[in-house]
C-alpha cells in the first residue's frame, strides 16, 4: 500500500486544507482557528480550560499560551468557580461573544455548503466511520 492510500493520508490533507481555509478566513479578522475554536467551546456558564483541551483534542499546556493571547484581548476572561475553588472558568466577554457569532455563521455555512454536496446517507456513514477511526486511534494509547 502507497502511504498516499492510506486513511491517515486522506484524514490529514483534509484537516490541512480546513485548517487552511479557516486560518485563511481568521486572520482576515485578526484571529485565528484556535481562537475560533476556543470561542465556540466555551459555555454561558463558563468552561475550564482543561475542558475546552479535551474538546480540541490538546493538551491544556498547549492552549495557556492561545488562552492568555485571547485573554490580552479581550475576549475571555477567568474567574474562580463559586463552588470548587480549584477551578478556574473561562467566559466570554462582550468582544468574544461578538467574534463567536461570526465564528459560528462561518462554521455553519461552510457545513451547509458540505450538506448540499453529500448525500444524508453518505454523511451518516461518513460520521460512523469516523468516530470508528477516532475509537481505534484511542484504544492505542
């Protein structure tokens, strides 16, 4: 097998070419798709960083950096949690809430452009093997 052929091949040259695109449409706003992600992670309530890490598939390590940038920002803030005190949330602020709206319309047209092309059934069967791949990748840790 030519490693061209293989699923990770596929898997990868996708998510670059979303990276890309997304990347692309980001810093036309002066963000970038971990910012865009990280907005649209984070709930009313309030989510801890090591939350929205799993959420993303990375290490919490990785986001402090991304974290304190959005911080800077203006975009999220931290806070205490009221009931466990060892848990620090991240909110959104006015700023932040603004750029998740438009994160969110870019996300949403560009999967309404993907469901005009795929077939329900094709998607659905896209999904299942998908999150077959990604239970297998998990199981080899």
């Amino acid at each position: 097998m030519k490693l061209t052929e293989t699923i990770d091949f596929h898997i990868k040259r996708t998510w670059h070419s979303l990276t890309k695109m997304y990347n692309r449409i980001a810093s036309q706003h002066d963000a970038s798709q971990t910012v865009a992600y990280i907005l649209v992670h984070v709930d009313k309530e309030g989510t801890p960083a090591t939350q929205i890490a799993q959420r993303l598939g990375m290490e919490a390590t990785s986001l402090s950096r991304v974290i304190k940038n959005m911080e800077d920002r203006k975009l999220i803030f931290k806070k205490v949690d009221e009931q466990d005190k060892r848990v620090m949330k991240i909110f959104l602020t006015e700023a932040g809430i603004e750029k998740r709206k438009f994160v969110k319309k870019i996300l949403i047209d560009f999967n309404k452009k993907i469901i005009a092309k795929i077939s329900k059934k094709d998607m659905q069967t896209f999904c299942k093997v998908i999150n077959t791949i990604n239970e297998l990748a998990n199981e080899e840790k």
